[in-house]
C-alpha cells in the first residue's frame, strides 16, 4: 500500500494538471472581464481570500488523522464512532444558530468566533480525557457550521451593500475559492503526512498546527477586514447591535423573524416543488453516506500501512479530476447536461459502494480494490457537487435558497448519525474493526442509499423532461432518460 499510494498521487496529479489545463483550452473563463479588471474589486476580493482560505487550509489539515489520532489514544471503533455522531449531532444543533448568529453579533465578530472556537477545537486534541474529546467534537461542529455561513455572509454583504458591486460578480469570487480549495486540500494531506510520519510528530501534530493558521486567519480579520470596514459603512452600528433596530427595537428581534420566516418560506417551498424534493432527497442520500465514509475510510486501509496523508491527498486529487471533467462534460465541446452528470455520478458512487462490500469481506480484506473504490468515490464527488449546484440554481429560488437548504442539511446529518450510531451497534456486538462483518454491512447500506439516490434523480429528470431550467443554456442535447 505504502508504494501504491506515493504511485496514485503523482498519476492523479499529473492527470488533474492535463484535465485542468485541457479544460480551460475548452472553456471560458468564469470571471467577468470587467471584474478583472476593476482595481477596487480585485482589492477586496484579496482581502476576503487572504482570511477564507487561511481559515479553509486550517479545516483540511484536520482530515487525514482525526481517526488515527483516537486509535492512537487507545479507543475502541464503537467509541471513535460516537465521538463522530457527537460532531454531527453538533452540527444539526449549531446550523439555525450559526445562520442566525451573523446578523445577530455581526459578520465579523462571528468568523472571529469560529476561529477562537476551532482553534478550542483542535487543542483538545491534546487531551486523552473521552469527555474533553467529545466536547472538542462538539467544538468542531459549531466551528463547521460557522465555516459554512459566517465567511460568506460577510463577503456578501461587503460586496453588494458596501461597495456596491454587481451582483453578477459574486461567483468569481466563490469560483476562485473553490479553485484554490481543491489544491489546499491536497497540500494539507500531504503537509499532515509530513508532520506526523516523515517528522514522526505524531498524529496530533497536524491539529496542532491548525492552531496558528487559525490566529493569522483571525488576526487578518480583526485588522485587515477592520480597515475594510472602516472605509465604508460599519457592519453594526452600536445602537443595532444593542436594540436589534437602529431606533431601538426588541433586542435581535428583526434577526430572528428573518431567518425564521426564511425557514418558514423555505419548508412551504420545499413542499410546494416536487423538483425541490426529490432534490433534497438525493443530496440527503448522497451527502450522509459521505459522512460515514469519511468515517470508515481510515480503519479499512490503515491495517495495511499505508501513509494516511498522502492517501488523503490521493482522495481530494481524484475528486480534483471529476470537478474538471464535470467542467469538460458541460462545455460546448461534449454538450452533457448537468442531469446527464449528476446521474454518472450518483451511479458510480453505488458501483464504489458495491465493491466494497466484497473488498472487506471477514477475514479476506483486499486493501488495493477498497483504495480503488475509494478513489472511484471522490471521482464520482467531483462530478456530483458541482451538477448539484446548478440544479439548485435554478429549481430553488434565490430569495429561498437559505431556508430551503437548512432544511436540505437537517435530514443529511440525521441519516449520517443514524448510520453511525448502526455501526456503533454493528462494532459492539460483533467486534467489527477492519475487514469486520459491521464495516461491510454499512458499506451494503450505503450501496443501498446510493441505489435509492439514483432512482430519485431518473425521477427528477423524467419528472423535468423538457423542463428547461434544467438544462445549460444554449445547450439543446435532448434528454436521454
């Protein structure tokens, strides 16, 4: 395994720098011309980037040995696996807190809060305690929702309210963090690798240097973004801050109605758009059994020795190349439409999930294939978020999104907790482990789930047949389903 994964990681690299490279020769580029050449924009844009991926560099370093590091304090799985169940849950509980927080405190004074309370996070890791690891799970929950709202509400805010840019200029913004994401998660599994195996500093060593990334990511806040706010209108007066309305209303009483009205407006759109549905169905599908498999990942390879930071690296690089094939499919070039796309993906994600019911049979585990179904499975992760986007682009109104993909998030996380908490019980009754009887039935349950998301999506799209939103515009490939 050991010269498999260093072997995976110069091809996926090498393959996602020709597909990228071929993907811009096919496509336009994303940002508007104007925007790129707007000193002011590009200015702010900066500023924003400098803290968001600061902060998104300090999340990954925490991925490729959360589970190693409770292994390495002796747990047993059924314990590490309701440590993940306790940041889920968190999650669940934190997401109508983290979206109403914002306008309550302020945009900024809440991302400063996400990096004192990942910051919290990640030094719990030094503790063996299980209750002060649980509460740094809990931690990690809040911080995560937090990551999900607070940056972008800010930038939002600054951009459209402050300065006045158009609107249409918002996603190149997005577009380049999303850009720079893919190749900061890469280098994290391999700057963790560095740390914890090549250094032998262990696997607390990567959570441990989160923790200055996440006090230059706040420090950029507290002054760079302070001087941004400073030369334009301030984010909350004092008077709003204290009262909820600049002439002295019911404390945060106009935050609250808003985001309730927006859950309210978002459920009765929910129920009222069968498009909206069977969509949320498929992203709570799809999503939960992610959870479970950044769970289980871990336990299934590492028996066999493999460096668990490059193998990371390894993951986010494959999921690098579905996102520029997804970008090659829906240019003009092929014609794919993203439907075409989220129903290739959906279905290799089932075919990764079969294989690996019989990669970790009891007793004959075969590590190569799980890595290759592994690898399959970000493929097919790179090819789904970005089809998944644009579908909620366009049968989920603007002005309801928000509300609409709360509630989205609140079924995702339950089935994650719930398939956890079954290996839990899985684990504890057959002591399960790598290669275990629990960890294969959770791979068949999941193959099941992805086989249930599949059916949602030939739904959707026979439902949406000649439904232009649908479709790419300019696009007129008819529809093959």
């Amino acid at each position: 395994m050991l010269v498999t994964a260093y072997l995976a990681i110069v091809f996926l690299l090498a393959l996602c720098v020709g597909l990228e490279l071929t993907a811009r020769r096919v496509t336009p580029p994303q940002s508007t011309p104007t925007a790129v050449a707007n000193p002011a924009f590009r200015g702010f844009q900066t500023i924003f980037l400098r803290a968001y991926l600061l902060a998104l560099w300090a999340d990954w370093l925490q991925g490729p040995y959360l589970y190693k590091l409770y292994l390495h304090y002796s747990f047993l799985e059924s314990q590490i696996a309701i440590l993940y169940v306790c940041g889920l849950a968190s999650c669940v509980l934190f997401a109508p807190f983290a979206g109403w927080l914002p306008q309550a405190l302020g945009r900024r004074q809440t991302c400063l809060l996400f990096c004192l309370s990942y910051s919290a996070c990640c030094l719990t890791k030094l503790s063996r305690d299980y209750f002060v690891l649980i509460v740094g799970r809990i931690l990690g929950g809040l911080s995560t929702s937090l990551l999900a709202t607070a940056f972008e509400a800010w930038y939002v805010h600054r951009h459209v309210d402050v300065h006045d840019f158009p609107k249409e200029w918002i996603p190149s913004t997005f577009t380049k963090a999303a850009t720079w994401n893919h190749g900061l998660a890469v280098g994290a599994g391999l700057v963790a690798n560095l740390l914890a195996e090549w250094l032998h500093l262990g696997p607390v060593a990567p959570f441990l240097l989160a923790v200055p990334c996440l006090a230059c990511c706040g420090w950029v806040v507290l002054t760079d973004w302070g001087k941004e706010e400073a030369q334009g209108v301030p984010e909350v007066d004092k008077q709003t801050l204290l009262t909820g309305t600049p002439n002295g209303g019911v404390t945060h009483l106009s935050a609250k109605a808003r985001f309730s009205r927006s859950c309210h407006e978002g459920l009765r759109c929910l129920l009222s758009d069968r498009r909206v549905m069977l969509l949320g169905g498929v992203q709570a599908l799809f999503e939960s059994v992610l959870y479970i498999f950044v769970f289980l990942w871990t336990p299934v390879l590492d028996p066999h020795g493999p460096p668990l930071g490059i193998v990371f690296s390894c993951l986010m690089a494959a999921s690098m190349v579905g996102s520029s094939l997804y970008r090659l499919a829906t240019s003009t070039q092929y014609r794919l439409q993203p439907g075409h796309v989220l129903c290739l993906a959906v279905l290799m994600a089932f075919f990764s999930f079969f294989m690996l019911t019989f990669s970790t049979a009891p007793g004959q585990p075969r590590p190569h294939e799980s890595f290759l179904a592994f690898l399959l499975l970000e493929l097919a992760c790179g090819l789904y978020f970005p089809a998944v986007s644009f579908l909620q682009g366009r049968v989920i109104p603007e002005e309801k999104r928000a509300g609409v993909l709360a509630w989205f998030r609140l079924p995702l996380h339950l089935l994650a907790c719930l398939g956890l908490l079954a290996l839990h019980g899985e684990v504890s009754g057959t002591g399960g482990g790598e290669g275990g009887g629990g960890t294969r039935h959770m791979f068949g349950g999941c193959a099941v789930m992805m086989l249930a998301a599949l059916m949602a999506v030939v739904s959707l799209f026979t439902l949406g047949r000649n439904d232009t939103d649908l479709r790419l515009e300019g696009n007129r490939a008819e529809w093959e389903m």
